[in-house]
C-alpha cells in the first residue's frame, strides 16, 4: 500500500503527516512495542496514550507519543538488543506531532513497510496482515 492510500484510508491526508522511521518486537507475527510490549494492531491505526498523566498524548513536556526517528541510526539500540525478534519500518504519524531534534512524537501512526533483518528467529508469516508491503533476507517479500 503506498503512503498516499494510507493517508486517505485512515483519513490523514489534510493532517500533513510524517513519516519516521520505528522498531518494533515481532511475536507470532504481531508488531508490539518494544519497551512496553502493546500490540500495534493490524486493521486500525495505533493511538498513543499517556501512561504516566491523564492527558491526550502527546505533550511537549511529557515523553508520550508514538516516536518515530529522522532516521534508523535514531534506534540502533533497540535493533542490536534482542536482535532475534527485532523489526524495523516505516511509519505514517499525524494527529498532534511534536517535533524532536531526532523525529517525532505523535498521536496516531500506521505502518507503511516492515523490514525483517536476517537475525529475526521468531514467525513473521502473519505480518502481511498489516496491508503493507513487507521486506524479508533472501527470501520472497510479501507484498500487499
């Protein structure tokens, strides 16, 4: 599914929205947070909530938000620690975004692709699930 498909499925498009780079846990071919374990889910847009404070996320100053990076150099921890069930992607944010020196904190988010790096071991088969295009090592992709 190209960018512009999402922004109007999800009703995005006059939001201007950004798109980041993420890490996600793989499990039994879910995307899942990687800090706090929350299922991102296959047929709707994830929405952040504050964990801490009862407010909409996110807020400048509080760390809420669906975060995103300029670039992946941004999360090269998370890829390297649990590496075997570690993916990476392509996110679309909009909603209330705000602006970080290395991406950005947003309200909503979907993914556009998922790549799966070579030292994945767990299932990835029921990501296509996810209508995006996903890019696995040395084998076929499955596309959406």
């Amino acid at each position: 599914m190209r960018i512009g498909r999402i922004e109007q499925a999800w009703g995005a498009e006059a939001l201007r929205p950004a798109v980041g780079w993420k890490v996600w846990r793989v499990e039994d071919g879910v995307l899942k947070s990687v800090l706090y374990g929350d299922p991102w889910p296959v047929d709707e847009p994830v929405r952040a909530a504050c964990a801490r404070h009862e407010h909409d996320a996110p807020m400048p100053l509080c760390e809420c938000g669906i975060h995103a990076g300029r670039d992946l150099a941004a999360w090269e921890h998370y890829l390297r620690v649990g590496r075997e069930s570690r993916v990476f992607g392509r996110v679309l944010l909009w909603g209330s975004t705000v602006e970080g020196e290395h991406g950005w904190r947003a309200a909503w988010a979907r993914p556009v692709e998922i790549f799966v790096p070579s030292a994945v071991t767990e299932p990835v088969e029921g990501l296509e699930a996810y209508g995006v295009p996903v890019h696995l090592p040395a084998r076929e992709a499955v596309a959406a």
